[in-house]
C-alpha cells in the first residue's frame, strides 16, 4: 500500500539531467531525512487539475519527498499572458524536472501561429517525447502483453509553425527536417534501445513521396544505426506502420519517427492498450524533463463528472520518481497502481476518450489502501 509500507527513503538530489536521462543509471545513496525535490506543475486544460489532484493526494499518502511549483497556463481559460508563460518556464528551468497536463491550443488564428505548447518545448529543446505502451493486466484490450515505445522528435516537422498565404486562397505549411535533429532523435532511440535492453528500432517515415526531407531522416536513422550493431533496425511507412500496429504490434519494439507521425501513433497506440487515459509519457531534453500523458487530450466533456482516468498521470509520476532516484517512492505508486487495476477494482471504457466505470474518487480510494 501507499501507507505504512516502509520507513521515508530520501535520498540526494537528482543526477545530472542528459539526453538520455530517461534511461536510469546508479542510485543516489540515501540522503538526510529532509530532503525533498521541487518540480514545477501546471495542471493544464480539461482534466488536467483533476488529473494532478490524483497525483497530490498520492503522493501525500506515500509521504513523497515533492514539493510542486503549481502554475495555471491556458490559452482557452484567459490564462494565456506571455507573462505567465515566462514564469512557468523560469520555474521548469530552475527545478528542471515538471509534471503538465494538456494546455489546449485554440483553432483559430489570432495572429500567432506557435501555442504555449510548443513553444515550451522549443524554449526548453524538449526534442524526445517517449511513450511506452505497455499492456496493464485488468485491463482487457484486443491485444493483450504489449510492450513497445514510441519514440518522436517533436522540435521539427510538421510542427515548425511556419505557415503563410503565398497569395489569396493559397497556403502553404513548411515541414523542416533537418539532418543534426533527425540525427540527435535517432541516437536517443538507439540509446533508448540499449540501455532498455531492446532489441529492434524501427524508423518510421513516407519516403516514398516525401522524398528528400523524409529522404534525410531516414538517412540518418540509418546512419547511426551503422554505430549500434547489436540492435537490429529496419523502416516503415507510416501508413503501412499503423495498418501493421492494428493487425499485429508484436512485431514493433522501439519506433521512432518525426512530429506529426509520432503523434498519430501515440493516440493508435494508446487505443490498443485501453485509450489516452492508461499510456504515459515524457519529454526530455539534454537538460530537462517533463512528465505528461502518452496521448495529449483535455477530455474537456469530462470535467467535473468525476470520470477521467487517473492511471496514465499517476504512471507518469512514478517514472518521474524513478527519474528523480526516488525508486522506493517510484516503486511503491506504480506497483500500488498496477495491483488495483490487476485486481478488477477499477474497469476501463475503451470506447471513451479516459472513462472508466468507477470514480476516480473510488479508485484512488483502492489505490491509498492497495
């Protein structure tokens, strides 16, 4: 359980942050008693607040040595000065680590083409977003005991907000590609790969059509797959990737392709695991690392209704733990997570966005007593 589980196991603060700081290394030795890690939070649109309530009332009861620096952003809520924007990034740069929800980014035009989100990612160089899709027994899905990882570059692509009308009635979006990002993405995910003890890399792409920029980051995949013999590598199309995903993702280890293809699959790939609501995620840079949802929705019908999913933000905050060194802690909410949901407590609608059939109330009500 989340409660008299063991004595409070503290520890220095966290390890130098790298690009492959996701990948674990040599525990902290434990620290003095008061120790504790600060990390910026911003809850975010939709069910964001209550996601993250979830995870304070968690990590209260497991006496989690976190301190949030809690931040409201929103560009849908009037919460959209640039001001604010600035003091979350000033936050996320002097604790380096944070937790964020969906900030929901308007459709219309209102004269500035890049949202809070991605500018946070481009301001902090938060160039690899990871979801690991990892089937959670209890939760009975088409496929059952997946276990694969996405891996997106998500600085560049589609996602450069570079649009503009060339002339009345013609616009004209730029997708960048460039060969030290396309090159930067590929070595994660062959770290990625090794130090996860993975076997396979699989670059996503359509060549085939987008010949010259998909054309280099296929290139480069395959030129650092050159320096990683022992992983194995092979190419998909994107369209052909998510047919295959369908019919049969056992064949995928670690995928990783560019912006907006790894967007698409984080949402098919969370849907073969019980939906947005139960697939973490996480963005890192050479120096910083942010914990989110796998699939980023705001699932703005839900609030208040007491339905959204907690799993997913709660798995997150475990690997943010692990993250931090905090193992015990880390340990200690992940497996009380996954014996509530093994134990048929809480059952999840796959046919909605982050429902279940039990509250969220009842679930962390298990989880706390798990």
């Amino acid at each position: 359980g989340l409660t008299g589980t063991g004595p409070r196991w503290q520890q220095l603060p966290a390890r130098p942050l790298s690009m492959t700081a996701c990948l674990g290394g040599p525990e902290a030795p434990p620290a003095r008693a008061d120790a504790t890690f600060k990390v910026t939070m911003v809850p975010g649109d939709g069910v964001g607040p209550e996601l993250m309530t979830a995870v304070k009332e968690v990590f209260k009861a497991a006496d989690v040595p976190v301190e949030f620096e809690e931040f409201h952003l929103s560009e849908v809520q009037h919460m959209d000065s640039n001001e604010k924007l600035e003091q979350v990034l000033a936050s996320m740069k002097t604790n380096r680590v944070a937790m964020k929800g969906k900030i929901n980014t308007p459709m219309e035009f209102k004269g500035e083409l890049a949202g809070f989100e991605m500018k946070i990612r481009r301001r902090l160089d938060l160039f690899a977003n990871v979801v690991h899709v990892n089937s959670l027994p209890g939760y009975s899905t088409r496929h059952n005991n997946l276990d694969l990882v996405i891996i997106r570059e998500q600085t560049e692509g589609e996602y450069s907000s570079l649009e503009h009308e060339s002339v009345p009635g013609v616009i004209e979006c730029l997708k960048i590609i460039t060969r030290e990002k396309s090159r930067r993405i590929a070595k994660f995910a062959f770290d990625y790969a090794t130090k996860k003890g993975r076997s396979k890399v699989t670059a996503v792409h359509k060549a085939n059509i987008m010949k010259l920029a998909d054309g280099l980051f296929l290139q480069c995949c395959a030129e650092v797959a050159e320096l990683y013999p022992k992983i194995k590598y092979d190419n998909i199309i994107i369209d052909n990737c998510c047919m295959q995903l369908v019919q049969n993702p056992y064949q995928f280890d670690v995928l990783v392709m560019p912006n907006l293809y790894g967007n698409i699959i984080d949402n098919l790939a969370a849907g073969l695991v019980g939906g947005a609501g139960v697939v973490p995620g996480e963005s890192y840079s050479a120096e910083y690392a942010v914990f989110e949802t796998g699939a980023r929705h705001p699932f703005a019908q839900a609030v208040g209704r007491n339905i959204a999913n907690p799993t997913a933000m709660l798995l997150s905050a475990a690997n943010m733990l692990h993250h931090l060194n905090l193992e015990y802690h880390s340990n200690m909410v992940s497996d009380a997570v996954r014996r509530v949901i093994k134990q048929g407590k809480v059952r999840v609608c796959v046919t909605i966005l982050y429902q279940h059939t039990v509250k969220p109330c009842w679930f962390l009500g298990h989880l706390l007593c798990a």
